[in-house]
C-alpha cells in the first residue's frame, strides 16, 4: 500500500513542524485477507521523505476494537552521501487514541533509532514502550526524520494488529523516594544513565550493579523520551542505593536532564527554540518535583548543542563523560554565568557532572557529582543541588574538602558565602586525595585563573591561598591531571576534580 509523500501540514499546539499522512485502516480487513487472517491482520505503508521534511511525521492507524496487541516495525534506506553531508537517521515512536498533541496523554513509547520494531499490549512492552490497553480509536505511528541525505529518505512502516481479549496490565512499582543513607552527609551519585529502555546496552540490573561498583549513593534513570523505565527498577534498590526517576529531553535543539520527576511523568519533546515552547516544559518538569538541568551543552552530536538559554535551568552539566574539549568550553561558558550573577546580584547556576554511560567500556560514575544533602532522599539531594552544595569527581576515589576562612569564626563551604569586608583577608583552603600522580590544583575567580600549585606525587595534599573579596568576587577549585603535551600548547589537562564557588563578600 502507497501514501503520498507530503499529503496534510499540521502545527501541533507549538512544535517544530508535523506532517500527517493518510490514516492505514483495516476496516473490511477479515473479508480481504480471508477466514484465516481474523487474528492477525497487517498493513504496510511507504514513502519517500524530500531533504527539509519536517521534524515528525505522523501516520494515522485506524485501530478497531478486539485489538489485544499493536506491533510496529520500520526501515529506511541509508544511500552514500558525499563527506560533510549527513546521510539519513530516523526515529520511531507511537501515541494512543488519547490524542497526540504536544504535551497531551496520548503517549506510549519512543525508541529513537534504537529499535527497528515494537510491541504493545496490556501485559507488557517493548522497553521504551508502556503497556496498557491497546484501545479503539486513531493511534500515530510518529517518525523522526533527524537528518535526512541529499537523495531524501524512502521509508517502509509496517502495523499489525493481534487480535483476542486483554490481559491485566500490571501496577508499576516505582523506587522508593528515600534511602537509609547517613544523615547529613556528602552523597555520590550519577543522574545520566541510559539502559535498555532507549539507546543503551544495559539492562537495568546491569546499571544498578555497575552504580554499586562505582560506590554510588544515588543514580537517576533518564532514557530518552520516555518514562517505561521507571518501573522496570523492582527489587533493584536498596537501603544503600537511592533510584530517582527522570527523563533526557532530546529536542533537535538540545538535551536536558529531567532529574527526579515524579514517576511515570512524561516531558514531551517535539518543539524548538523558536517555538518559544521550552519554558512551559521546563515549568512541566518542576511540577512534577524535578530539576532542569542542561544536559553536554556543547556536545558535538547532531541536536546536542544547547540552543535555549540557561534562564530556566536549576543546574547546567559543564563535565559529561569523560572530559573532551566541548566540556572545557562548557565550563568557560558557566564560568561567565558566575560572572554575571556577581554583577546583577541575581541567581547562580551550580554545575553537575554525569557519566551519560550507555554501554561497556563507558563508566558509570565517571564523572559522579557528590552532593551535600541532609540525608538520601529525593528531596534533600535535589535541595543540594539547587544551592550549589556539590562537586565533581572523576571517580569515587577522589576525595576533596574546598571552603574559605575570614575574620573570627566566619567560613563558608562549596556553595556559600563568605560574608567579609572588601579587604578583609580571606584563606581558601583546598585538601584533595586520591587523584593520582602529576595533578595540579588551579584557583579560578571572576577574573580568571590566579593561582596554581602542583600536587605532591601521591595525588593527595591541600593547598592554600590568600585573597580579599575585593580581588575576588567568588574563588573555585578545578583539580587537573597534566596535559598530554607537558603544557606546551598552553591547554590545560583534563579535570579529575571540579567544584562549585564559593562568594566571597557582603551580598
């Protein structure tokens, strides 16, 4: 069965750009596939998409009732493109009969190009699928043409409908909101992670057991547009491990880390910034209870680079994975942030650090982001965050204390404020362990870098430096390994540690 290429243009309540094909019915279908086909009946549809498509593509699928199964499966041709050319990459997803505008409930699954086909029935899912009824009415088969080559993109989708009576879809149990932990107290944790349920490799138990290893405190599951990993933790955590539920909202403008929404939460994220639309979004994740955090804004990955602004986010990832050139300028760029809250007296933005692991050899935990909470919750973890009381490491190894001292009994730890003369005399005081040999410590404020010292060669020492809040509206700590070219080109080596600032001065 043929469809025209581009048959209706919809705007959809804000989004990019939607295109909706001819509905696929299978009215009649019993009396065309004959006496043998009731239980199953089967429909394909293809295409062609030109170069300049709009960014999802909606093909309408006329369910009737009986349905006990949806199964859906696509393919798309990938021609050679000259170098520097993006060829074409399609992702797949589907919402119900509730309807598929922007933000509505309608939706029930995204696997991005990581699935070829999908599965859904009241008992279960495809992972990055929810389970539930398949009901009657208009599902959207929804494809994502993410780039698509000179030639444009010829695509097959294929639905078929299993016919027969429901089961029972059974209740998600979701992670507890609290672990035992230790009170007060520095916790560790990675809240970027991938697993089976979008793009990664890992089963869930596989992630958990690799955060164990790791010696994490707290991680938080963030799939790709998509919350049906949020009940596939059962049995998973622990008095020792707290699991946070989140999403990583992948727009065509960059990613952001939902961190700890509500379960069963869904961000959509079909819109651009021109559409003016992530500020409603970003409102979104916050009723449910979670943080905005601006996930590799320099990331070199077709869509990853941070197109919205910093002004609705509560955190920016500056380190993610292991540390890369588009890191470094991620850090100058929050840098500046620093910067500019000193002048307007306003909010500043704390940075995190996450692993973003996918699959072996990546990491879980490189980098971990260790947080000051008042015990393992959701809540108090997020509390830290949002003040600033955190910093990075590279591994669970690294240990660090950062604060200032000035005048009788007046201190400040990472994320606070001194609160001194203009030339009272401040001591900043650094003790790091565990980093290895060959590492440095470097003072940054608002004008810059101004002091350096080289770690003793076990990789554990501390470092003090003098100052007045008139020499320096805030001071942070970065601790690096040497540069590959022994400092030779003036850049320097990548982070093993990094902390938040602390202010110095009257507010």
């Amino acid at each position: 069965m043929r469809r025209r290429d581009v048959l209706r243009l919809s705007a959809l309540a804000g989004a990019a750009g939607a295109l909706t094909l001819d509905p696929v019915t299978f009215a009649h279908a019993e009396d065309q596939d004959g006496a043998g086909a009731r239980d199953e009946r089967t429909r394909t549809v293809r295409g062609h998409l030109p170069t300049g498509s709009p960014d999802f593509v909606y093909l309408p699928v006329e369910v009737p009732r009986g349905v006990r199964e949806i199964a859906v499966s696509y393919s798309y041709d990938k021609p050679v493109v000259p170098p520097g050319t993006q060829g074409n990459a399609c992702d797949i997803g589907i919402f119900d009969e509730r309807g598929n505008e922007l933000g509505g409930r309608g939706f029930r699954g995204w696997s991005g190009g990581a699935r070829t086909a999908f599965a859904i029935s009241a008992e279960e899912a495809t992972p990055g699928y929810l389970a539930g009824p398949v009901n009657a009415g208009t599902w959207h088969v929804v494809l994502g043409p993410y780039t698509v080559a000179p030639q444009g993109l010829a695509y097959e989708v294929t639905v078929t409908l299993r016919f027969g009576e429901q089961g029972e879809t059974p209740r998600p149990v979701y992670p507890p909101q609290r672990a035992r932990g230790r009170g007060r107290a520095w916790y560790r944790g990675d809240s970027h992670l991938h697993t089976v349920h979008s793009d990664g490799k890992r089963t869930p138990a596989e992630l958990v057991a690799a955060a164990r290893a790791a010696k994490l405190d707290f991680i938080t599951t963030t799939e790709h547009n998509t919350t049906s990993s949020h009940g596939a933790f059962e049995g998973l955590w622990g008095d020792d491990l707290l699991i946070l539920t989140g999403e990583e909202v992948t727009t065509r403008n960059g990613h952001v880390v939902a961190l700890g929404t509500d379960p069963g939460v869904f961000i959509d994220w079909r819109y651009r910034a021109r559409d003016n639309a992530f500020g409603r979004y970003a409102r979104k994740i916050r009723q449910a209870g979670g943080l905005v955090i601006p996930a590799h804004p320099h990331g070199t990955c077709v869509g990853c680079n941070w197109k919205f602004g910093f002004n609705e986010a509560d955190a920016v990832e500056v380190w993610n994975s292991t540390f890369t050139p588009d890191d470094e300028v991620t850090i100058a760029e929050w840098d500046n942030t620093l910067v500019a809250s000193v002048r307007s007296g306003g909010r500043w933005l704390p940075a995190v650090g996450h692993s973003d692991a996918h699959r072996e050899p990546q990491v879980v935990g490189m980098p971990q982001t260790v947080v000051l909470a008042d015990d393992l919750s959701r809540t108090a973890i997020q509390d830290g965050i949002r003040a600033g009381r955190c910093w990075i490491a590279e591994s669970a190894a690294v240990g660090l204390a950062f604060s200032a001292t000035g005048g009788p009994g007046r201190h400040a730890d990472i994320g606070g404020r001194l609160r001194v003369g203009r030339d009272e005399a401040v001591t900043v005081r650094l003790e790091v362990s565990g980093v290895g040999a060959d590492c440095s410590v470097r003072f940054v404020t608002d004008q810059g870098q101004l002091f350096t010292a080289a770690l003793p060669p076990s990789g554990s020492g501390a470092v003090e430096w003098r100052t007045t809040a008139s020499y320096a509206a805030y001071v942070r700590a970065e601790v690096r390994h040497a540069a590959a070219d022994g400092g030779a080109s003036g850049i320097p080596g990548p982070m093993a540690a990094l902390t938040n600032p602390i202010f110095l001065g009257e507010a």
